[in-house]
C-alpha cells in the first residue's frame, strides 16, 4: 500500500506483508447489516483498518467483500487494494479467507488475516504484531494474539502456511491449519485488549460504547 516498514531498529531484516481483509459478512446478529460500515468518528471501521494497514506498513492488501458488497467497495475502491467478492459468502469464513489468499500476488514473506469490524486496532497494533512475528522462535509459521487467555485478532502466518491452505481442501483455512500444527502456533501474550473488541452483536455496540464512551455509528447509505 505504498509504505514500507522498518521496523526493529535494524536488528531484524524488513520483511513482505500482504494481509486479506475480510468483510463478507451477512451481519445477521446486527439487522442484516454490514458491521464493516459502522462509523467510529465518522470514519467506517472498514477504512479505519485499512488506514492502519498501511501505516503499519503492509505492502499489498486483498479486501474479500460478499454480502452487502454493493455498499463496501464504493467504501474503499479509492485505497490501492484488490477486491475479491466472494459469490457464495454463506460457505462461511473459510471460503472467504482463501479467496484472499489467492488473489495476493506479491512475493511476501507472511500473511495478515484482519477483520474488518475491530473498532480500535489501530497501526501500532499492526507494527507490534509484526515485531512479534519477526522475534518468534524457529519453527513457529503463525502466530495470534493471546489476551487475558483469550484468542484475537488479526492474525500473521508464513508463506508457505498459505501455500498449504490453498493446497488443500475447500474446509481448509487458517484455523484447521492451526489445530492440525500446533506445534509451529505460537500464542502471542499481551495486555493489549484492541485485539480482543469485535462487533457482532447489540450487545457488543453497547459495550464498546460503555466501555470506552464512544458510539458506533450506522451511516445514512445502510437502511435501519
């Protein structure tokens, strides 16, 4: 996306990164609506985490739209990204994941799968993920953030993980790959709970708004 990262302080070599966005969802749990547009200071949470992408860094970003595609792209189709729609976003995650996968054409070194409804990842979160990634010990090929003993997101992993992938079977996507290697996972211990916030719910939207005292936002193109 036009910037490139040095991170490390010239102790570690500067490395590739692609990262899938993916923002195919039906949004069912929020009305049917695309979560992906929501709008923190009125700025779509979709744009948000390309903004941060790129400051991070990140050298090529795939955007997989499906469900409510015709309100995303127009969203974003001024970023230097690729969009990928996925024409049967029911399969689930899984299908919408290796559509980003394969349509990374650079040579990278490692891969970022990002959610596009996570309200306060912002371009520090990125860089420090990738300074993990690039101290991991030898043989680990992904890594994930691990909150309070929670899971988040995003999530890094090595070229040759996403080689395996679309190798293998339609079921296939990062997760399956993780619970087949778990010897070459490595859970990434922070404190840093942007990793951890999502929306898929009312409930969720009334959190982040107590928790933090801002509000999410529908913008006037998503109808009620």
């Amino acid at each position: 996306m036009g910037c490139i990262l040095k991170g490390g302080g010239g102790l570690y070599s500067r490395v590739v990164i692609g990262a899938v966005l993916l923002a195919a969802g039906a949004g069912s749990r929020l009305g049917h609506r695309p979560k992906s547009l929501l709008e923190l200071g009125g700025v779509p949470l979709i744009r948000r985490t390309l903004i941060a992408l790129s400051g991070a860094g990140v050298d090529e970003v795939v955007v997989v739209t499906g469900h409510h595609a015709d309100l995303i792209e127009p969203v974003v189709q001024e970023f230097p990204v690729t969009l990928v729609r996925n024409l049967a976003p029911d399969e689930g995650q899984v299908s919408s994941q290796r559509l980003g996968l394969g349509a990374l054409v650079g040579k990278l070194d490692a891969v970022i799968v990002a959610l596009a409804d996570q309200p306060l990842l912002n371009a520090q979160d990125i860089s420090a993920l990738i300074g993990a990634w690039k101290k991991r010990p030898s043989g680990i090929e992904v890594l994930h953030p691990l909150v309070n003993g929670e899971r988040g997101n995003p999530v890094i992993f090595s070229t040759a993980v996403r080689e395996q992938i679309l190798a293998g079977s339609a079921r296939i996507g990062c997760r399956q790959w993780q619970a087949d290697n778990a010897a070459s996972v490595q859970a990434w211990e922070n404190d840093n709970r942007r990793y951890r916030v999502d929306i898929d719910t009312p409930e969720d939207l009334q959190a982040f708004e107590a928790s933090t005292g801002h509000v999410l936002r529908w913008p006037a193109s998503v109808p009620a």
